[in-house]
C-alpha cells in the first residue's frame, strides 16, 4: 500500500492544479466551438438560434477579415524577420568580441523588460507629427516630416519599428544563450583546418543553434500573430484598415459589433494557424535532425 501511494503521491500533488487548469480551460473551449455555430442576439441572448455553418462561411466572403488577415502576415513576416537578423547579429557580436561586457548585455535587453503598453505610449509621442522627437530628428537632418502612424504608407511601418525595438532583445538573449552552450570541440577542429568564420558559422553555427533559433521563432511568431496593443495605442486599427490586424478585428468584432458566434469562428481560425505553423516547424526540426 505504502508502495503504491508513493509511486502516484506526485500525481496527488499535482491532482487541484491540473483540475483548477482543466477547469478555466475546458469551459471557454467549449463554449467557444458551441458559439461558432450559432448567432447571438445581444439584446436577449436567450433568443439566439442555430445557423450550423453559416459563421464559417462569412470568412470566405468578409474583405475586412481578408484585410486584416493580409496586414497580419505581412506584419508577422516582416518584423520577426528583421528582429531574428538582428538579434542573432548582435548576439554573435557580443558573444565574440565583448563577452564580459554584462552592462551592454543589460542596456540591450532593456526595451522587452517594459511593459508594452508603456512602449506604445512612448513611441506614439516620438512619432507625433508637429512635437515628436522622431520628426524633430528628421528636420535637423533636413528631411520633410512624416505622419508615422496617421498615413496609408507609413502606419505599418511604424508599428513593425516599435516591434522591432521592443522584442528583438527577446531573441537576441535567446540567440546568446544558444552560443554560450555550443561545444567549442568543433570550432577548434574547424580551426586548425582553415575554415574561414562565414564557413563555421554556416556549417557548425547554425546546425548547432538551430534548436533555439526553432523555439526562438515559434514563440516569436505567435506572439506577432496575436498583435493588439501596439495598433489599439498607435493606430486603432487605422488609417483605412491599413493596421487592423486580426486580433483587434477580433477585439472589434466581440466587442463593438457583440457578434459572439462570428468571433468564435475568428478565434477557431487564430488557433488551427497557430497549431499549423507549430506543427510543421516542429516537424521540419524533428526531420533534419532524423
């Protein structure tokens, strides 16, 4: 009896915390699948009736959610492409030549420490077209000024910079642990054979880092795919759509429009993307490496 209390007490233990999880999560699941099929009245929501498939087949004909379906990806793809050159550039340059220099490491690291709410603020008052410090720089320069996040042409651009700013320290510590933990057994071979830098970080670097540059980017990617906090302060989804991503489409869809079963549908969509892109990284890891 003592055996078998000691073999499942871990499980005892973990037993409130796993029924406290499955809890919070197994009811908003439910009841988001069950939403998705079903059309809400807000003013009696007693009253609200099946339409089966009806909500699912508003995504093949909505331009607003195709729009902010684009402006997602194209946000996504940018910006994580632009921090993960950077942040591996830096990384590989603090790990080669200045190690030990723990101060630089933490000025660095500094931006994704603040809450992003706080860094929205900060960057919308730089990019303010008459006071900022952003256009202020540009007239000094001799440059015309620019309506940063009120205009068609720059409203994106101004909020994968403030991404930019914010998360490419994330992967650039990632990056930097990666290489701390790298054999150095390889490198000395590679060494004495000649190899040139661009050859061993092409041919020892990368393999042996691709672990944390896969895990890296996956959380990076559904961090960008969810992006809400940066348009709701800088944009509101504006000018003309041009920033309305899909998280605040959600947010407007639930919230201003209280279509509950059209949102439900939004999410469901927001989840199989997020399983996918995962899945066929995670995928794609285990077969290189098999």
């Amino acid at each position: 009896m003592t055996d078998w209390i000691d073999r499942r007490l871990k499980f005892l233990f973990l037993a409130p915390a796993m029924m406290a999880l499955i809890a919070l999560t197994a009811f908003p699941t439910v009841y988001m699948f069950t939403a998705a099929f079903v059309k809400f009245d807000p003013s009696a929501p007693l009253n609200s009736k099946f339409v089966g498939i009806d909500n699912f087949l508003r995504l093949f004909s909505d331009d607003k959610f195709h729009n902010a379906l684009i402006n997602t990806a194209v946000f996504s793809t940018v910006a994580v492409t632009l921090e993960f050159v950077l942040g591996l550039s830096f990384a590989l340059l603090v790990d080669t030549y200045i190690r030990r220099a723990n101060f630089i490491k933490t000025l660095l690291i500094l931006p994704m420490m603040m809450p992003t709410i706080v860094v929205a603020i900060v960057w919308k008052l730089m990019y303010q077209p008459q006071f900022g410090v952003i256009n202020d720089i540009f007239s000094d320069l001799g440059l015309p000024p620019l309506l940063w996040a009120a205009s068609v042409n720059t409203a994106m651009l101004s909020i994968i910079i403030v991404d930019i700013w914010e998360w490419t320290p994330f992967i650039f510590l990632m990056c930097l642990a990666g290489l701390s933990s790298l054999p150095q057994e390889p490198f000395e071979a590679a060494e004495l054979d000649g190899a040139s830098a661009f050859q061993k970080f092409r041919d020892l670097t990368l393999p042996f880092l691709k672990p944390v540059i896969v895990v890296t980017l996956l959380l990076r990617i559904m961090d960008a795919f969810r992006l809400f906090d940066q348009v709701f302060i800088l944009t509101v989804g504006g000018p003309a759509g041009a920033t309305e991503t899909l998280s605040f489409y959600l947010y407007k869809v639930t919230f201003r429009f209280f279509d509950i079963g059209y949102a439900a549908v939004i999410s469901l969509f927001m989840m199989f993307v997020a399983l996918q892109i995962s899945g066929w990284m995670l995928k794609r890891t285990s077969l290189d490496e098999g």
